[in-house]
C-alpha cells in the first residue's frame, strides 16, 4: 500500500517537494511523481490522516464587532496515495449549482475508496451566497482579485486566505460557476486549452462541451494556472436556482476527472464532449427589443439570421446575422439590449484563427463579432 505510485499527470503530494518552480507560468507538465509514504497532511492547522474526512474552516476576514467570517473547507484523504484535487465553488454568492455539486461529491467519495486527497470549498463567498449576491458586501467581485494580497483591500484578503492556505495545496482545480442572468449556455468546461496538461484535465471531465479561454486575470482559474495548477471552471445552469439536471452532469464531471487521474475506480465512460479552440461573441448594433427563434446547441452557417432587434417607438428593425459558421454555445434570451450587447456565443470549428473570419468580424452586417471579451465571461 505504500509502494510508489504513479498518477497521471499528478504531481507530488504537497509538503513532500514539488518539483515545478509554482511561480512560473507555462510550468505546468504532466508529471508522474513518486511517493513512497502517505502520512497525514496539516491544512488550516489541522491534522488529517489517511483515511479521515474532516470539515475545516478557513479564517479569510473579519467583519464588523470582531466576528470573523469562516469559509467551510472539507477535505477527505484517502487510504492510498494520488494526487490532492480541490473543488471551489460559490466564489459568485449566487451561484448554486457548484455548490451542490460539491456537497454532493464530499457526501459520496468514501476515503476507503480514494486515492489521494479531495480539498473542497463549497460557498468560497460566503457574504454573497448570505445575500444571495454574486458579489462582496462592497460590491467588489471576489473572482477579479486572486490570488489576493493579505494587505489588501476585503476582496483581496479573503482571495489571498483561499489561494495561499487552501489552492496552493492543490494539483488540480475546478472551479464550479453557472451563466450569468439572461443567457443562457450549454453545460461547458473552460480551460487553456494551448496546455496539454489542461486539455487532458478538460477532456477527463467528460461533461458537455470544452472550450478555450485563456481566463481573466484575477480568476481563481487564471491565478492557479499562473501558479503551475492546472485548473478548469465549469459552468453548470443558471445562477440563483438548484437545478438537478446541471448537478447531476457536474457530479458525474468530478467522479470521471477523478478516475480519469486514477483516484477513483473507473464509472461508465460518456461520450466525450466537442472541443471549441474558438468562440466568438455576436454583438448587436442596435437597441431594442431582442428577440429570437434559435436554440442553444443549433448549428448556424454565415449568412444565417439569428434573431432581430426591434425599435419599440419607432418600429424599425434590425437583423442579427451569423459572421460566420459555428455552434450556438450560449445565448441571450429575448429581451430588451443596448447596442453593443452580446447576444450569440457561437463555438467555431477549426483550431487556429484565419485571415478571413477575422476580415468577417470587421463587415458591416447588421450583427457584429468580437472575440471572446471578459464582460461576457461570467466565470
Ligand atoms: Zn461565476
């Protein structure tokens, strides 16, 4: 039982050396690391052992009258040695679904049956998710701010508690967040996908489609990638609703990634999903009223009329025209838009970029396209 083992692409157990200088972007390889002892670990000042499964708590900051806020932190460390995966969630207070998934996992993986270590962070927000907010008590954005800084403003701090005591222990994140109001996406991974050990991490998931993005800096996902962790969100649903169909598939996620770096027993394989090395946001250029008959998961050609916006007082009317050829991963439900509002997500085919879509972007059609911009990453 304490022979050596090797994971795929895992990396050391943390406290036991890790080799990859963990500052250096682009650090991340597939490393197949040697342990010969599995001892007990120290996380938030705790001891936990082979085999226990522990809820610890996280001191990230202090709120008015001294009252600390104390983000729950579960961990369960299996009676054979792998790599240590983390699962954050609720990093956006609103957003539901990951948190249950992550619930659902620690309630289910027995440590008997684990190899290596599970890390989860189930409500990572804790003000917002009180508030049903997306956001901290002063409306920052918790997930503009990592990995944090222990002198900085109440984001930062608290980014900065998760990513140094909890994130940096990780070989592996997920970060679980839905689609932001008024859109909706099908069930998608984004990831880095120019690293081949996230790529790898990606396709282990097994959960609807992948596609690239490099992530915002400030990202819980950007920072651990900077730090050589590699790291994927997953984007389950909508926010402020518990959807079992999108926890279902986010839990089946898990238990495949898991199995996939052989902590787990193998479940029933999936299909796996379509890979998107390009998106591209379709913009409107008028204002009005939104509306359209198209349905996520749709294949749509250049040329094609997505949907039309309307003048409501003076009655004209504009079409919203596909750029170019691609999949419909996520979209704005009819509404009222401003001009410049990205309406379409469509996943393009084909790996690298070419000359000709970019000159299409430029055209003047009625829609308009636009890379992938951070305003419409609700991650
Ligand atoms: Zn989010």
């Amino acid at each position: 039982m304490l022979l050596a083992v090797s994971a795929p692409g895992g990396a050391a157990e943390p406290g036991s050396g890790k080799s990859a200088d963990p500052d250096a972007r682009g650090a991340i390889t597939p490393a197949t690391v040697t342990s010969t002892a599995w001892d007990p670990i120290l996380l938030l000042g705790r001891k936990v052992a082979p085999g226990d499964r522990r809820r610890l708590f996280l001191r990230a900051s202090e709120s008015f009258a001294g009252a600390s806020v104390e983000i729950p932190v579960l961990v369960t460390r299996g009676l054979t040695p792998g790599p240590t995966v983390c699962l954050t969630a609720g990093v956006h207070g609103d957003e539901l679904n990951g948190i249950e998934i992550v619930r659902k996992v620690f309630e289910t993986v027995r440590a008997k049956a684990l190899s290596g270590t599970l890390i989860g962070v189930p409500v990572a927000n804790l003000h917002g998710f009180r508030r049903s907010s997306r956001y901290l008590p002063d409306r920052r954005d918790l997930n503009r701010f990592f990995p944090g800084h222990p002198g900085g403003s109440s984001a930062s701090r608290i980014a900065s508690a998760l990513f140094q005591d909890v994130v940096r222990r990780c070989d592996r994140l997920v970060d679980f967040h839905t689609g932001s109001f008024h859109r909706t996406n099908l069930p998608q991974v984004r990831a880095d996908l120019r690293m081949p050990a996230i790529l790898e991490m990606a396709r282990g998931f097994e959960a609807g489609l992948i596609v690239h993005s490099e992530g915002q800096p400030g990202t819980l996902r950007r920072a651990a990638v900077d730090h050589g962790i590699p790291a994927i969100t997953y984007e389950a649903g909508e926010p402020m609703r518990f959807q079992k169909e999108e926890i279902e598939r986010g839990f089946e996620g898990v238990s495949h990634l898991l199995a996939s770096l052989r902590m787990l027993g193998r479940t029933r394989r999936v299909a796996p999903g379509e890979v998107f090395f390009q998106s591209r946001w379709v913009r409107v250029n008028d204002g009005g009223i939104f509306l359209t008959d198209r349905r996520l998961g749709e294949a749509v050609e250049g040329g094609d009329l997505l949907g039309t916006v309307t003048d409501p007082i003076s009655n004209e009317r504009s079409q919203v025209v596909a750029p170019t050829a691609g999949r419909i991963i996520g979209m704005a439900l009819s509404q009222v838009v401003i001009p410049g509002f990205a309406a379409f997500h469509l996943g393009l085919e084909g790996r690298a970029a070419d000359d000709e879509q970019e000159a299409s972007a430029e055209a003047p059609l009625h829609g308009s396209a636009g890379r992938l911009e951070p305003e419409e990453h609700p991650e």
